[in-house]
C-alpha cells in the first residue's frame, strides 16, 4: 500500500464541502483515496456549524437533518416549520437558505444543546460567540 500527503483537499462525503488540510492519502487499486475518520470529521463539522460567521446553507441544513437522523417532518417539527419548507432551505444546496434568522439561531441553539460539552467555559465561551452572531446578524437584517 503507497501512501502521501495530500496539503489541501475538498471534500464531499459528508455532503457539503469541507476543506481539508495535510490529509493522508493511500492507494487502493492504483487510486488514491483519503484516509479520513468520518465520523469525528461529522462531529467536528456539526460543532463548527454553531458558531460559524456565515448563513447556514442548504447542504448544511441536509447534513444537520441526517447527522441527527432526522426525516423532514421531525426536522420540520424541531424549528416549528412545515416540512417543505425545509425541503426549500435543502435545495439551496452551497447557497444560504432564505430561513428567518431567528430560525437558524434556534436550530444553531438546538445543535449546541445536543452536541457541546456542558463545561462552564464551553458554556460561557459560547454564549459569548452566541451574543457576536446574534449582533451580527441583526445588524445584517437592518441594511
């Protein structure tokens, strides 16, 4: 089995790009692949998805739904929405949904309750970065 070093590699397993840095490649019938943990490579993602600065995007919201094995009607049901209403933000695919922002704060909410630790500095280290997004976007909503 050959191996190396790949320095940046998007990847889409999971269903949405993630950018990838230094990942080992081996070579399995003359082609390489990554060797990748995807289940900690999901966790990491599903965390990053809490505090990140951007709008979640449709990808993003297809793969919270099936991190947390989720159909569209419990999905639909956990941010008090209609199922095809989920199914429009899905069809954004890369693109950030056109959900109302106090939505996704309570999906971002959601997210945080069922997978960070409850330590009292994940606690207060994310209700700080809680209170900048929520500035933030606000601040967006107003222009």
């Amino acid at each position: 089995m050959t191996k190396k070093i790949m320095k940046n590699l998007s990847y889409s397993g999971l269903g949405l790009p993630i950018e990838l840095h230094n990942v080992g490649m081996i070579k399995i019938n003359g082609e390489f692949h990554p060797k990748i943990d995807v289940k900690k490579l999901a966790d990491s993602t599903i965390e990053t998805l809490v505090t990140q600065e951007s709008r979640l995007t449709g990808n993003q919201i297809k793969f919270i739904r099936s991190y947390f094995s989720m159909s569209l009607r419990r999905f639909a049901n956990v941010v008090n929405e209609s199922h095809m209403a989920v199914k429009k933000w899905e069809l954004f695919l890369n693109n950030p949904t056109n959900m109302d922002i106090n939505i996704e704060i309570l999906l971002r909410l959601y997210i945080y309750d069922h997978i960070i630790k409850k330590n009292d500095r994940k606690k207060i280290e994310f209700y700080n970065r809680y209170l900048e997004l929520t500035t933030m976007f606000s601040q967006q909503e107003m222009r």
